[in-house]
C-alpha cells in the first residue's frame, strides 16, 4: 500500500544483477509505483533501454547532456519529481562518485542534485564489496543518509565466486522501498525494542559448526512491523542469508554467547521478542584447528555443554523489557511445551509454531501460530510470515495504548 500512486526515479548502474531490474520495475509498479528509468552507460551494456522503458512505462533517461530530455524534464527535475530515488543495481564505482560528491553522469547529477530519500541495493563481486575503499565509501553514504539493502551472501552469477555481495532480491527491495516509504501512523514512536532472529552457529572446529534451518524470515519481518509502527529496533540475528530491514539498526553474530551479550547489551528497552532458534547447547571445547580424520583412528565424539537462555535472562532481568515475547519452536505438544516455558522464561506471551518437518515452518515463507499467555491461547490462521509479523506488531501496540 505504502508505494501506491508513489513516483520511484529507479538508477540502473552497471553491474550484472541490472537483469533482475526488470523483474524489480514490473514489481514496483505491480505495487501502484510509477518507475521513471536512469540508465548509466555501464548498466546499457548489461540491459537495453528498449527493455527498461517497455517495462516501465516511461521514457529512459540516459544521457546528461541530451538536448531533448534536459528541455522536456531537466536533470534537477529529474532529481526532484519523485517521492525516492532507488539506486539497483548499486555498482561499486557509482558508491565511489556519490561518496565523492562527483556529479560527471545523468546518475551521479542526478543523485547530488536530489533532496528525496535515496534506496541503493548495492551488487558486486564479493572482493569489490569487502575492498577497503568501497567499505569506505559505504560507511560515507550511511553517514550522508542513504539508506542501503542488501548486499546478500550467495554465488554470484557470472562466476562460480560466492561470498557477499549479491543484489537483494527484487521483493525485498520493493519491501525496503515500503518501509521508507511508509507514512501510516506510529503508535509505536518512543518505544524500543529488541528482536532476535536465525538460527545461531556453533562451531565445533574453525571450518564446521552445529546449526538449525532457521532462516530468519520471521523474526526479520517482526523487526520490520515493529520500525513500521515506529519502534526503535535494534534487531540481533544469527547467519541468515537475506537482507537486514531497512529502518532497524541490525547486529550480526553467529553463536548464542554472543547474541545473549548483544541482547543485554541492547537493554534497557520497553519490548523484547526473542525469535532466534539458539542452539541450546555448544561443543564445550571448539577446536582451534581443524579435526582431520585419520585412517584407523577413532571417530571423534562431541562433548557438548548447555548455552546461556537468552529469553530467560531477559524474562527475569532487573532492566526486564515491559513486554517480553518469547517463541516456542516445537515439534510435539506444542500448547503444553509453551505454557510450561511462559513461566520457566518470565515471559508475557509465547508464540508457539509446529515446526514438525511437514508443517514447512522453518525455513518457509507461512507460520501457523498459537499465542499462549496468562490469559488463555489463542490460534491464529495459516499465515504469510509478513502477516503474523503485522499481526503480532498490532497486538504489541494495542498492549501499549491499554498501559
Ligand atoms: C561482465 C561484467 C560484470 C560486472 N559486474 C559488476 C557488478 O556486479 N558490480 C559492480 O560494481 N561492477 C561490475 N562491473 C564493473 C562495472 O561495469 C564498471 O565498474 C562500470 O564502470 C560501472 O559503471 P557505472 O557505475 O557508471 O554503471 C562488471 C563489469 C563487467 C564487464
């Protein structure tokens, strides 16, 4: 709802990923938006305008100096006509001239001319991304305001390379571009809470550890209704391989030690929601090189020794949060196993999922939930995860109008 009838100037820099462009301006515009296209020469290589300009509608900006386009629209027109400037694909050589306020393209004019927020889902080969001098020029733009999604870990696509640095996916990007642009009301404004999300990561030795199939979606999108009722979120997660919401100050980590110190870190804060799958146990002793396997020799066993219960040390802190929202991912007896943690934990609510194998919790894109408080249980639908997320967000604020 957020991006109807919203105009979106859409940069296309030159990298790889400008083919998912045009899967992302159908999308947009699936959405209500209006995409006017910005094509650098780079980004003409890769997709033609001919492609860019059916898809979108519209006419394709390309050149700074065209006499025709600068008498019809004009580049500080360009720049300003629009309710947010996306940058997607985000070349590691655009980030470098908007960081240096260099303006020698219709994209980077554009971009220096505008007082519209600016979106940019950033694309390179995992080297370019983890260059000092692109860290640089990212650290710059957050400090200028430019907000960023993604990049993402996962094989690149022109070469075998895998790392970070993939493009966000199109309907994240179109998730990233409604939360910006979201003005419906805040209930949540004042309040801060602190979300867990994705599995953690255990290590037995340097190269493997002990995981889960959590994959973060639920709690990723938990952390965003929140920031879209107008929490302050800070959102504590494990591995996950997709993208950080925009709008919610994100910490990553990979074992349960180091989320417990995060969360407590993060407090004093008026909401918890701890949706994490942690590992409740860790190998004791991690091995500081790799365990080799020798032949005849016997198979090593793992020792393991419990971690810190995060959701408890919240639930029974002296800074405890006013509401604390623990989940219950089960595979039996899910009602009896929540109840039984709601007070073990010290928490206000537990939201229980099935995450039997059948049910497709974990990892997939639909929850079916039961929230079990003081008062009763209640069973929601089979939901999008967005949807529960929205849901429970609601509640929060609704908890929060009651005092
Ligand atoms: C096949 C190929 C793929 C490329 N992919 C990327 C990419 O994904 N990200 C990136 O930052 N640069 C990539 N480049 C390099 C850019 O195209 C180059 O830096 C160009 O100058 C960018 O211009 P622009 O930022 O004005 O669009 C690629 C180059 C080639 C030849």
């Amino acid at each position: 709802m957020a991006l109807s009838g919203k105009r979106i100037l859409l940069i296309i820099s030159g990298g790889i990923a400008a083919y998912k462009s045009l899967d992302l301006i159908r999308r947009l515009r699936e959405c209500g938006a209006s995409v006017r296209p910005v094509m650098t020469k780079g980004a003409q290589e890769f997709v033609t305008p001919l492609a860019v300009g059916a898809l979108a509608a519209d006419h394709v900006f390309t050149d700074l100096f065209s006499r025709q386009d600068e008498q019809d629209v004009g580049h500080i027109r360009l720049a300003r006509d629009c309710d947010l400037v996306l940058i997607a694909p985000a070349t590691a050589d655009l980030m470098a001239k908007m960081a240096n306020g260099f303006a020698d393209d219709l994209a980077s004019t554009v971009l220096l001319a505008t007082d519209r927020p600016v979106l940019a889902a950033p694309a390179m080969n995992p080297k370019m991304w983890s260059h000092a001098a692109t860290k640089r020029n990212f650290d710059v733009l957050k400090g200028d305001g430019i907000r960023f999604v993604g990049p993402m870990t996962g094989e690149m696509a022109e070469s075998k390379e895998a790392g970070i640095g993939r493009m966000a996916e199109p309907l994240e990007i179109v998730f990233a571009a409604e939360a910006l642009l979201d003005d419906g009301p805040k209930p949540l404004a004042g309040r801060m809470a602190i979300v867990t999300s994705g599995p953690t990561h255990e290590p037995i030795d340097p190269v493997r550890y002990i995981a889960n199939r959590s994959s973060g979606r639920q709690g990723h999108a938990i952390a965003a209704a929140l920031a879209k009722l107008g929490a302050d979120v800070a959102l504590i997660c494990g591995p996950v391989s997709i993208a950080d919401p925009v709008g919610v100050r994100t910490i990553h980590v990979e074992r349960a030690e180091e989320m417990r110190d995060a969360v407590l870190a993060a407090l004093p804060a008026d909401i918890a929601v701890m949706v994490a799958a942690v590992a409740d146990w860790r190998v004791a002793s991690a091995a500081d090189q790799k365990i080799k396997k020798h032949p005849g020799e016997s198979i090593p066993t793992l020792a393991l020794t419990e971690n810190p219960d995060i959701l408890k040390a919240v639930g029974h802190h002296t800074m405890r949060p006013t509401l604390v929202i623990g989940f219950a991912a089960e595979t039996q007896d899910v009602e009896n196993n929540a109840k039984a943690k709601l007070e073990r934990k010290g928490a206000d609510l537990i939201v229980a999922n099935d995450v039997s194998p059948a049910t497709g919790v974990m990892g997939g894109t639909r929850n079916s939930v039961k929230l079990i408080s003081r008062s009763g249980v209640e069973q929601w639908p089979d939901l999008g995860k967005e949807e529960v997320a929205e849901k429970l967000a609601a509640l929060i604020a609704e908890r929060f109008r009651q005092g």
